[in-house]
C-alpha cells in the first residue's frame, strides 16, 4: 500500500512542535508494517536542507491565481530518515528560513497544487493520501472537486487533526488561487463565511483522526468553531493516540544528552545530566527539579507562569527550569522572575537542550488548557522524569494520577491554585526518595512506542481500501 503523507512539518527537517516529531516518526514505524509510506513537505532554508543532498526529481510550473510560479521535487539522497522525503520547492514563495509566518496562505496553497500537479504525473499513484492539519487542508478539497485532479478522485483521503485551534481561514475573495471546481460546491470550502482549509478538509476527507482519543470527544464540545461539524461528521471520526519515536527519543543511546542511562542507572545517569543543568543555569542540584519546554502560548498555559512560579518557587524548596519561546508578552513576563535564585529560563529554541532537560528534570509540568495529545509527557516518561498535568486531552490519555496507583500527577483545571498545589504534592512526592525513585524506573517501562498506533493508521487505512 502506497501512503503519501503530506505535512508542513517533519523532523528533523523542519520543526516547530509536535507535528513534525509524528510526520517524521509515523511513517517510519507504518513502513515497518509492510507499507510504502513516505512524506512530501515544502522546502525552507534551513540549516538541515543546506546540509543535505537533494535530487531533483520533477520541475514543472504551478499557477496560482494569475500568477505563475517555478517548483522542484526534490527527493533526499540520504536513506536513514525510513521513509522518502520529498521536499516541494517553490523559490519565490517557500524557500524561506522560517516554517510559519502571515504568508501562509499563498505559501501553503502553491505547495500543495505543487503536490498535487506532481502526484498526477507519478507512475505508482498513493493508495492513501493523508494530510495533516489545515495547511495541507485544501488537498481533501482539491482531489474530490478540483477538475485537473478528476483522476485522483477516487483516492482515499485521511486528515489528521493535531490542532483545531489553527484552521487557517481566508477570504472568499481567493478562491481563484484555488484550481478550477465546480462553483455550486463552494460551500464545501465555506465555515462562517471564510474559507476554512480544516473545515473543508472535515467535510471532504474520506476518514478524520484526531491525535488523542479524549481530544476527539472535546472538540465536539470546544473546537473554534467547528464544534458542529465535528458532530454532524462524527461517523467519519476517530481519535488515535500517538506514539513516540522509541529509537530518537532513548535515554540509553540519546546522543544529546550527558551521560546516557537505563532503567538500572537511572539514578547516576540522571544526576549527571542534572548536575550538568544546575551548574549551567545556577541552580541548586540538591533541590527537586521542575522543568517546562515547550511553546509559550495560551494553549500550554504560559500567560499564568510567572504568578505560577513565583508562589510555587515561595512555598516549595524547589528549582524551576524552563525552556520555550512563543507569545512576546508571556517571554517577558518571565523576565523579572530571572532574579530570583531557583529559577532560570532558557527563552528559545534548542533541540539539543531540550533532551538534557527531559533527562535531568526530576518533574515535567505540562499545564496545558488544550492538548490535543502532547509528546512531552510521553518524552519525559522514557527518561523518568514525572510528568504534572493538566487532565485534558491527550494527557488525560496518557498520564494516571499516583493516588490511582498512577505514575504521575495530574490537576483538573489550569489556575494558580490547581497548579501549585499538583507542584506541593510533586514536592512531598520527592521528599519519599525510594518511592520517587521506584516510580521513576517504573516509568520508563511503560511502552508508549508507534508499534500500537501505527498499526490502528494502517487498518484504517485498509478499512478504506475494501
Ligand atoms: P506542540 O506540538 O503543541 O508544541 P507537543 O507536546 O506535541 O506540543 O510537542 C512539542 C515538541 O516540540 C516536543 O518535541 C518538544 O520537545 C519540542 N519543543 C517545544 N518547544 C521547544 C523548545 N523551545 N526547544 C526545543 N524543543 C522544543
Ligand atoms: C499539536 C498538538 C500537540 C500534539 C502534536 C502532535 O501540535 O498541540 O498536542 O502532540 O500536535 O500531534
């Protein structure tokens, strides 16, 4: 079975968040299950694409609107990725050194008429074309309705949603950049009188997935808008957790990290890579470490930090690590809690670092208000870090309290007060040290690898082949 997925991001291509670690990963694990999955994405100027090898395989012309503009296929020469990489380069509007910016709209259009012009040119055509998020949301839209993609009409098309939040709306007046249809079909692009990508992806996809099975079942309460939708389209929905890449994501081998560690040296390897942190950031390693990494929105709860860790830093001998860059208002709200000694904040982007932070972390904090899945939780319980969470999603999905006979800890609701009192328990939890470390070892067991649900995807997709 031929699986093209096509996404905006992958690792370790192109990285923004938790969209590119399961483009980079899923397809891996679904060719291990006997299929020919492999991934189209655009191509930016980065350091990675500066680094490697491309073949041009195809170079064509699209047209956008009125205007005309020159792409390559380029396919990675390098084998090691488990997949094919073919990266859509489009120089006037995708060659840029950043992955989202306010030009998203043309960008992501010309990439995937780009994807789709190419497709119809391929001797072996996908069996399944699965597009994730709303930035390739158009491509379900254009294989159904669009008349120059009338001979890939009849391929099944799946949409994964990792985030509803963002759906990527335009105005109706550009739609002529969109390939000619059928005009009496415009409603299928239509939601609230904009065109939406992910709403028009919903209505067209032949199957929906959403990233957590709870995620599923929220966003038919809570979805931006898309709330009915999601309802009246319910039979065509299914939510999938997702896994991690077992092999990048390995204590035991993880080139980034300080001193690599298993479950029987848990305690030394960790403590290396601790230390290696307190030193860097001036904290003190004899204090439990609480850490965060990830992006500063909204979303993961980043507007209530400083107030979160200030009172949290009053009342617990702890240290609070934290590395993350988003919102310009949340990165400065951090700004005057640098003073103060048990905190320190990395405001930024670091692949590198954020491994040594999962492994020398004592505590996650994930005070997510939405998570459609979240892979940092799942991170920090292969490297035996306890994860404190907000149940929703994803993390609801994943993470069971320890008055549960749980592992981990869990608050109902992101306020001042829910969250540090989840820190206060975390802080007694670690005062009992053979119990913290027997739950720390514990963790790093429990199997949350792709094996599962990459599986699920392929039934899936094979439910749509029959
Ligand atoms: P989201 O995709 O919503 O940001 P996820 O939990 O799915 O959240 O994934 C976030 C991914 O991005 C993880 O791999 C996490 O380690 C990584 N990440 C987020 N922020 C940073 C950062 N500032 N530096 C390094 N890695 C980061
Ligand atoms: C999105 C979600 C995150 C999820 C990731 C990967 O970025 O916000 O919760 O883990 O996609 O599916």
């Amino acid at each position: 079975m031929n699986i093209l997925h096509i996404t905006a991001e992958c690792y370790p291509i192109a990285k923004v968040g938790g969209l590119a670690d399961v483009a980079g990963a899923l397809p891996k694990y679904q060719n291990e299950l006997k299929t020919n999955s492999n991934v189209v994405m655009p191509f930016y100027n980065n350091t990675f694409t500066q680094n490697n090898n491309f073949e041009k395989v195809y170079n064509n012309t699209l047209k956008l609107g009125d205007q005309n503009h020159n792409y390559t296929i380029l396919k990675i020469e390098d084998d090691a990725l488990g997949f094919d990489l073919f990266c859509v380069d489009v120089p006037s509007l995708l060659y840029k050194d950043y992955v989202y910016s306010v030009d998203d709209t043309d960008r992501f259009l010309a990439f995937q008429i780009a994807t789709l012009d190419w497709v119809l040119t391929l001797e072996k055509k996908p069996d399944i074309i699965h597009t994730h998020d709303h930035h390739t949301g158009l491509i379900p839209f254009m294989v159904s309705q669009c008349f120059k993609y009338e001979s890939l009409k009849f391929t099944p098309t799946v949409l994964t949603i990792h985030n509803a939040q963002y759906q990527g709306w335009f105005a109706h007046n550009k739609v002529n950049l969109i390939p000619q249809f059928n005009f009496d079909n415009v409603g299928l692009l239509d939601w609230g009188g904009n065109i939406n990508p992910l709403a028009a992806a919903i209505k067209c996809s032949w199957r929906v997935t959403t990233v957590s099975p709870s995620y599923m079942e929220e966003l038919k309460q809570k979805a931006n808008g898309l709330e009915d939708l999601l309802n009246h389209e319910s039979a065509k929905c299914v939510g999938i957790l997702n896994g991690i890449d077992w092999k990048v994501w390995n204590p035991e081998t993880d080139s980034h990290i300080i001193k690599n560690y298993k479950k029987s040296t848990i305690v030394s390897g960790k403590k290396a890579n601790k230390d290696w942190l307190c030193k860097k950031y001036n904290l003190d390693n004899k204090k439990p470490l609480f850490v965060f990494i990830g992006r500063l929105v909204h979303e993961k709860g980043a507007d209530l930090f400083s107030e979160i860790f200030k009172k949290a830093l009053s009342e617990n001998d702890i240290s609070i690590l934290l590395l993350g860059s988003g919102d310009k208002t949340n990165e400065e709200s951090l700004k005057p809690l640098l003073t103060l000694p048990n905190f320190n904040a990395h405001i930024g982007y670091d692949e590198k670092l954020s491994h040594i932070i999962y492994a020398g972390g004592d505590f996650l904090l994930m005070p997510s208000r939405v998570e459609p899945c979240g892979l940092n939780q799942m991170y920090s319980l292969r490297y035996g870090t306890v994860p404190i969470v907000n149940a929703i999603g994803g993390l609801k999905d994943t993470i069971i309290d320890i008055k549960n006979d749980g592992f981990g800890i869990r608050h109902n609701g992101v306020n001042i007060e829910e969250t540090t009192k989840a820190i206060a328990r975390a802080t007694a939890f670690y005062q009992n040290k053979k119990e913290f470390s027997n739950n720390s070892k514990k963790i790093m067991e429990i199997d949350h690898s792709w094996n599962n649900s990459a599986q699920e995807y392929v039934k899936l997709y094979q439910s749509l082949k029959n």
